[in-house]
C-alpha cells in the first residue's frame, strides 16, 4: 500500500474534514500549512465562488488542499408545485428569523459539469467527493492534472466500488462521524458502520490508502485508527469547534454541551440523513412530518438556516456534531493538530 503522505504530498496523515456550508479558508489553510490536508467543502458553490475561493486559499498556503463536491446520485428533487408546500410548512421559521418564505428557483444546486470545470482551473491537490463514484472521466482528467482523487466509502462495497473506479485514497466513514452520511449503495439507515468495525475491514479489502473518519479527536484516536490499518486520520467536530472554523459561537457551545448518546441521526434540515444535535428546529420538523426532498429541504431550510447562524441562534441551525464532540476541547486549529501528530510517529 502506498505512503499517504507520499501520494497527498503532505508532512503528516492528518485531513481535515470537508464541511459542506461550514468550511472556511481560515480553518483549511491552517490544517495544510501544519503539514496535514486542509479541504474545503463546496456544496452549492457555483463556478464564479468556486475561483474566489480557490484564489482566496492560494492566498493563505502554499501547501496541498483538497477541494470537496457532492456527486449527484439521480434522486434528487427537481424544483416543482411542491415547492410552495413545504415552504409554507416551514413558515413559523422564517418568520423566527425576519425573512420572506422563499420563492420556486431556477435549481437548487449549480451542475456537476459546471463545479468540475472550475475545479480543474483551480487545480487543487486532490479532488474529494461524497456521494458517489466519480466517472471514468472525472477520474482521468483529475489524474491528467496531477490531481488526486479521495472518495469516502460508508461500508466495505462502497469502498471497493472506490478504489475499482480509480480513487488514490478512501475515507473510511464511520458512523460516529458528524454531518452527513455519504452512503451511495444503499440507504444511509442500512449502512451504519461503526468505526472501528469498518476500518479494519476496508483496510483488508483495500490497496491504496484508507483514512479513518469518525469518533477521531485526539492522539488516541488516531493511535487506535493506525493500529486498526488506517494510513491516516479526516478529523471533523474537533476541528469544527475552533476559532478557525465557520461555526458561530452557538455552533461551538452545542459541540461543547453534547454528550456522545445525545447526538442524531435526522432527515429534518436537508432531506438526507446526518448526525447533529436535536435542537428545536430538529424536534419541530421531524414532529410535522413534513420533510421534502433532497436538495429542496435542504435550499428550504437553508434560507433560515442561514440568517439564524448570523444571528447567532443554535437552535434554528444546522448544529453537525460527531460522537466525539465531548473530545473537542481545543479552541485552535493549531492546538488541535499538535494533539493529533502526537498519535503517530513520523
């Protein structure tokens, strides 16, 4: 098995998670110019953000970066009537936070096509994606480019199908993790692995580099997902809870304050299973029972997601939070990566 750090081109096998809406170039620049693999999450970003961002991190390193998309999988909801249903069933929301119910869109997420092209201008280190297996297409261009490609499996099939479509390195995701469940063979409810039951097995059935994710926050964790055959550690909540991140001070405070058997697993804010913490806005849409579609919950709830985050109210936001939050306790990035280096040996 090839040398993550070889094929990264990184100091250390230590990868940021990539935050899709919560990612921030302060956060990703301090994890690469530590020496591990900062990434940036782009869901939603369209062509034109994606070149400011990537301008923006070329600005804060010069060290590898990932840059991170969600693949579409063909169910997704297309904008439609329904719309003005469940918009109108989230209104007690909306107004909570002193905005318009959002009117129908063009579309709720740019195209694949559109995020890929400005990805290869960027030309990041690595392309990581979720969701998925990129197409033999993707897959070629990014090795063309000298870009790598990381993919991140929920089960042992999924990490087959990976590394059989060409990816130089999978994420292994446990259950434990935080955000959102990338499962792509199966419901996302079927494919709960735990951590430390699916490292090792994928780590078998594997060549190239696997990276444990999941319940990772400290130099224990990354002892325990070495020893289990993990090339390295994609470290979420522990990162996430410091100053670096895009997380508000809410955001933070839940982190800190959720005991690991008090995180959930909910459809609610997105249409697609993640694991946070139940804060009103979790217990209320659930209670209804009125949950639309992938990506319409999500652009739905995102519209006062939004505006509670900049007014700093946790309990109308998306508070993505792994079992390992009681973990996080360092307030800075650079904090956070001393802890986890001191759980390998260089």
């Amino acid at each position: 098995m090839s040398d993550l750090r070889e094929v990264l081109g990184i100091q250390h096998p230590i990868l940021l998670g990539p935050f899709g809406g919560m990612s921030s170039v302060a956060l990703t620049a301090a994890v690469s110019n530590a020496g591990g693999l900062g990434a940036y999450g782009l869901y939603g970003y369209d062509a034109a953000r994606i070149r400011e961002t990537a301008a923006a991190l070329r600005a804060a390193t010069d060290q590898p970066f990932a840059l991170n998309i969600w693949l579409p999988t063909g169910d997704e909801v297309l904008p439609g009537p329904q719309h003005t249903v469940f918009a109108q069933a989230l209104q007690p929301f909306y107004e909570a936070v002193g905005v318009e119910i959002p009117s129908r869109p063009e579309a709720y997420l740019p195209s694949l096509d559109e995020q890929i092209e400005a990805i290869w201008e960027a030309a990041p280190a690595a392309l990581s994606v979720v969701y998925g297996v990129p197409s033999a297409e993707i897959v070629d261009e990014a090795h063309r480019r000298g870009i790598r490609v990381i993919g991140a499996a929920t089960t042992v099939a999924e990490a087959v199908a990976l590394e059989e479509g060409g990816a130089d390195v999978v994420v292994a995701s446990g259950a434990e993790a935080a955000g959102h469940r990338v499962s792509f063979l199966r419901l996302a409810e079927d494919s709960l692995v735990g951590t430390f039951a699916l490292v090792p097995q994928v780590a078998d059935a594997l060549s190239v580099p696997v990276v444990a994710a999941g319940g990772i926050a400290d130099r224990r964790g990354v002892a325990a997902a070495l020893a289990l055959g993990a090339s390295g550690v994609q470290v979420g909540t522990a990162f996430l809870a410091t100053a670096e991140s895009a997380a508000n001070d809410a955001h933070r405070a839940a982190i800190r304050a959720t005991a690991a058997d008090e995180s959930v697993l909910t459809r609610a804010m997105s249409g697609r299973l993640a694991r946070g913490a139940r804060n009103r806005a979790v217990r209320a849409i659930e209670a209804s029972g009125t949950i639309a579609q992938f990506p319409m919950q999500n652009w739905l709830t995102g519209r006062f997601r939004t505006a509670a985050g900049q007014q700093n109210l946790g309990e109308l936001q998306s508070l993505w939070l792994g079992q390992g939050a009681p973990l996080a306790t360092r307030d800075h990035a650079a904090d956070v990566f001393a802890e986890l280096i001191a759980g390998h040996s260089a």
